[in-house]
C-alpha cells in the first residue's frame, strides 16, 4: 500500500464513519428509549436515497432539496413504524425485531416495484470536483457527509444534555415508568426517538446516494455493519456508537480496499465477537441488572 | 366420570394425527412426481421449524438457525462426496457438526443480552454463511457445491428414486418429531419452560441457565443438521444462497404464524405459508412484501399465531364436554 493510496483509504474511512454514526446513532437512540430494535432502518437509508434519486436526477430539483426532502421523509418513515409497529408490539423485543425484519420486506418490494430491480440508479454529484491532497485526490462528495455527521451528532448529545426534550428522552431510557410519573408523554417520546432516527438515516441516505449503487436492497447490505456498531457501541449509548462507528469505519474501508467486501464483514463481526466475550454489554453500555 | 371424559377427549385427539399420518402415507400411490417432490420439501421444513420452536421456548430467538441447516447440509455433502462416507451416516454426523458450530456460536454469547444477543447471532450467522462464499476450496465458493452422491440402493430399494426417498424423509420426520415431544415433555423441557418465562425464578431453583440454553441450542441445531442432510441428498447440490437471511425470515413467518406456544403450531404454520408460498409462484416478486406484511399483522394481532386459535377451540370445546357430562352427573343422583 503506496502513500497514496493510504491517504485515500483513509479519506474513505472518514467519511464511511460518519456514514455509520448518522446511522447507528438513530438506532441507538431508538432502542435506548422504546427498547426495540428496527431492522429496517438501513431501509430508511435506502429510501431517502432513492428520494434524492427522484427528486434530483429524475425531477431537476436542487440537490440540497432533495436532500432535505429524504431527511424529511426518513423522518417520517420512522414516526410511520413508530405508530404502527412499534407502539401496539410495546415492549415486546423479540417481537418488535421479527416484524421490522418484516418491514424490510415490505419496503424493498415496494421500492423496487416503483423504481424497478437489480439495476443500480447512477445518481451524477453535484459536486464533480476532487480535493487533491499530498498526491492522492478524494472525491469531494464523500467529505460533504464529514462536517454534516460532526455537526448533527454533536447536535444531538448537546440536544440530549441541555435540552428538556433532550432529558426527557433520557428519563424515559432509563425508566420509562418513573418518567410516566414526571408527567412525561412515553408516547411522545418514542415517536420523537423513531422521528430522528428516521431522519438522521435519511441525511445519510442522502448524501450519500451519489456515491453508493442505489438498489432496493441497499439497506439490507448496510444494516449489519450498522447493527454490529450498535451492539459494540453499546445498546442504547450515542457516545458508543459514534466510537463503534469509527472503528468499524476504518476496519471496514481497509479490508475492503486492502482483500474484500466479503472479508470486511466477516472481520467486523469477528471484532465484534471478540468485544462481547470480553464486555458482554459493549463499549460504552450500561450494566442492566 | 368426568376425568374418564377427558381422557377419551386426548383419544379423540390423536385421530386427526394418524389419518394425517395414513394420508401421507398412501399419498406417493395416485400423486404426481412433481406434488411428491414439494411434500417431501415439507417434511424437511417442518423438521427446522419443530426443532427451531425448541430452542424458542427456552427464549432464545438466535438468527442462526438456517446457517445450522446449511452446516449440516454442506457436512453431509462434503462427507458423502469427499470421504465417501455413506450417505445414510453422513446425514447424523452432519446433525452433529450442526450441533458443535450451535453451541460454539451460543457460549461467547452467553453473556449477553437481549437484543444484542439476537445480532450478535445474526452477525456469527453471516460469519459462517460468508466463508463458504469466500473459501472456494473446500466449499465451492458462490456456486457451492454439486455432484453430490445420492442415497444409495438398500435391500433392493433405490433411495436416489422420489417415492423411496419420500418415504425416508417422512419417517426420519416422524422420527425426530417423536422425539422433540419426548423431550418437550420431559423435565428438560420443563425447565426450559421455566426459563422463559422468569429466568430468575427459574435460577433461584436450582436451574443451571447457561447449561440449559446450550443444551437447547445443541439439540435444535442438531435437528436442523438433519433437515439440512436430508435436503443436500436429494437436491445433489448445494450453495451459500439457500441459507441467507431471506430464508430465516421465512422460517421465522412459519413459526410465527403457526405460533410457539403449541406444539402444533410450527407444523401448521408450514403448512398454511408454505402452500401460500408454492401457491404465490406467478407473483414472485411482490411475493416477500406479502409474507413480511402477514407476519407483522400476526405479530400485532394474532401473537399466539393460528396455534392458539386452535388450542383455545379445543379448550372451549373440552370444557363444554365436561360440564355437560357433569351437568349429567347431577341429573342422574
């Protein structure tokens, strides 16, 4: 591996990073406050990147429009599954799990049925240019995502610290039933954790839509790693999951470039493996009782 | 009186097991070949859903399931083709391996729990599927595995021939079938009952939970090994697409809408979606999005899934028996 190629690679990893946190970030939160897992939020993903796709390469819309129409609609999807899925399942993991696997079904028949199969939707970037840096060049798209994952997960902790909204989401994680007699609404409150998962997967999904193949089943392929830095992160820990995310990041961009995608995988779950029998509960999770 | 009642309603019980069993029986003597080869395919689901249903009542939801099928097919396989072990000993062994890879995906696991427990599965699931992916030597890489030997001549019997092979698979599945009940019923099953529903309760009487959720897992898996052994004999080929996490799902619908909380259940469950499944064939592709939505509304409104329909017929039906047999009780003093 020459010098260039390194900085490339590591370029790459950066970005793919932020990718991951957008992603586990929302998952995290999601599972910390309702204690359910979505599997279809890498389909979250997948559909507001193929919203940039209609709105963009196929309507002429601006592109950061489009954008912020797939950061809505991943919103909105979430509050959808919230109401529909995970409210009447309340507290039902093992439930919860098998009907968002489901779900997955469900949302990538219905996207390939509208936007067609197999093919991958070439999505052109906005941004054609390439940051030369010490002899390699990166393509720009991929470091737009960087400053945009710092500043909405930075937003989010600082949300969850400072902010009423932000404590009440937390009291709820930690004991929904206490937080129900603060007078917190539980309900409100998990549709708001769904609402900004969904929209923090769809500000991945879109902007970074010009850089994957756009296929319907996109959000299977990137639901795994996203799971395996949840679980190492540290069910329900946004700080763990922004440091999994990293992790997994470089790990997964270096193996792919370095052998491929197939060995990336299996050597991320292996890390994994390895995390849990050392900390069962991951990183940053808390011991439950 | 009344307890007399009861124990001719367990007889009345088994009369639709048996013309079940008659059925099939004698099914091979006016269907076609092609109606046989899709039954025989019933069998070998249901054997997977029955022994996943076990490692379900001790709440061990784990996503490696089909993988455990596919160690068991691709031992089998490998056994028969590159030792030239006898197809009819490789099938157990391949139960076997089945079982260790179980146990060996479950013991780093232990520990953890919940929903990281269930994707910690997930992710070792893939780990196993993607190296016969990527090891092209010994396991054949994306194409897998072909040229697989078939059952051999017994006694005059071609077992390589549909009907003999039908009736092979329909004894092993009875068979193994006898066997999850036994054990359903035994104070194994019991205690596996137990630690579902309150792990500590079960673990302040003496209840070993750790030994118990791999003994789960090593007996489950080894009955999914059989599935997979019998699948790779009569297929005669074998690759990493038919244990991905598409085929869990499906395994995961049939249990669900049959519901775990019965015995039966499972069997009904392949039954409905496996004939909806075959039945749906000119709509493959929307084909998904129905069985992902009909699991989610079973989930939301039918959690015990058609098996709990059935037992609370049955439950209704027996206490009617009995207070009308009581009411003739009173009557005749």
């Amino acid at each position: 591996m020459n010098s260039q190629l390194l900085i490339q690679t590591t370029a790459n990893a950066i970005a793919a990073s932020g990718m991951y946190a957008l992603i586990a970030v929302g998952l995290t939160l999601a599972f910390g406050v309702m204690q359910m897992a979505n599997l279809a939020h890498g389909h979250f993903f997948m559909v507001s990147a193929y919203t940039v796709y209609a709105l963009y390469a196929l309507g002429g819309w601006p592109f950061w429009w489009a954008v912020a129409a797939a950061v809505v609609v991943g919103g909105v999807l979430g509050l959808i599954v919230e109401r529909a899925i995970f409210r009447p399942l309340q507290g039902d993991v093992v439930s919860g799990f098998i009907a968002t696997m489901g779900l997955m079904f469900v949302f990538e028949v219905l996207v390939g049925e509208i936007w067609g199969w197999g093919l991958s939707r070439p999505i052109p970037s906005p941004y054609m240019r390439a940051i030369s840096f010490m002899g390699a060049s990166v393509a720009f798209q991929r470091v737009l995502l960087i400053p945009f994952a710092v500043v909405s997960i930075g937003g989010l902790m600082f949300f969850m610290r400072y902010f009423r909204l932000g404590r009440a989401l937390r009291a709820v994680a930690q004991d929904p039933e206490a937080a129900a007699l603060q007078g917190i609404n539980i309900n409100k409150m998990t549709a708001l954790a769904l609402s900004i998962a969904g929209a923090y997967a769809g500000l991945a999904g879109g902007l970074m839509s010009t850089i994957y193949a756009v296929t319907p089943s996109l959000g299977g392929h990137l639901i795994l790693p996203a799971l395996i830095v949840v679980v190492v992160g540290g069910m329900g820990s946004i700080g763990g999951a922004t440091l999994a995310a990293v992790i997994f990041g470089f790990v997964i961009t270096f193996v792919t470039t370095l052998v491929d995608g197939v060995t990336a995988v299996m050597v991320s779950v292996t890390v994994m493996a390895i995390v849990l029998v050392i900390k069962p509960q991951g990183l940053m999770g808390r011991v439950v009782a | 009186m009344s307890l007399l009642k009861v124990e001719k309603f367990r007889l009345w019980g088994l009369v639709p097991i048996v013309a079940g069993i008659f059925g099939l029986c004698i099914l091979p003597f006016f269907a076609r070949a092609y109606l046989i080869e899709v039954v025989m395919m019933y069998f070998i689901y249901i054997i997977l859903a029955q022994s996943y249903r076990l490692i379900v009542t001790i709440h061990d939801w784990q996503l490696y399931h089909i993988v455990l099928y596919g160690v068991g097919a691709y031992t089998s396989g490998m056994l028969a083709k590159d030792l030239g072990i006898p197809v009819f000993a490789a099938i157990p062994l391949g139960g076997a391996m089945a079982a260790v890879v179980g146990v060996a995906i479950t013991l780093p696991l232990l520990r953890t729990k919940g929903w990281g427990f269930y994707i910690a599965t997930y992710g070792l699931a893939e780990l196993i599927r993607l190296s016969w992916l990527k090891f092209r030597n010994p396991f054949g890489g994306s194409t897998g595995i072909i040229n697989i030997p078939w059952p051999p001549v017994i006694g005059g019997i071609d077992f390589s021939e549909g009907i003999p092979y039908y009736y092979f698979s329909l004894a092993v599945m009875l068979v193994v079938m006898y066997m999850l009940y036994r054990i359903e019923n035994s104070q194994i099953g019991d205690s596996f009952k137990a630690i579902s529903m309150d792990p500590e309760l079960a673990a302040s009487t003496g209840i070993d939970i750790p030994r118990h959720r791999l003994m789960a897992c090593a007996i489950g898996g080894f009955f999914a090994g059989i599935a997979g052994g019998l699948l790779v004999h009569r297929l005669g080929a074998v690759d990493p697409k038919l244990f991905n996490i598409v085929t869990m799902m499906y395994l995961l619908i049939w249990v669900v809408v049959g519901g775990t909380n019965t015995f039966w259940g499972p069997v009904i469950g392949v039954s409905v979606m496996h004939t909806l499944f075959e039945l749906s064939r000119p709509l493959i592709e929307i084909r998904p999005a129905f069985f992902g939505l009909t699991m989610i509304l079973v989930l939301i409104f039918l959690p015990g899934g058609i098996g709990s329909l059935i037992s609370k017929a049955v439950d209704r039906f027996r206490r009617a028996d009995i207070l009308s047999a009581g009411k003739a009780e009173g009557e005749g003093a």
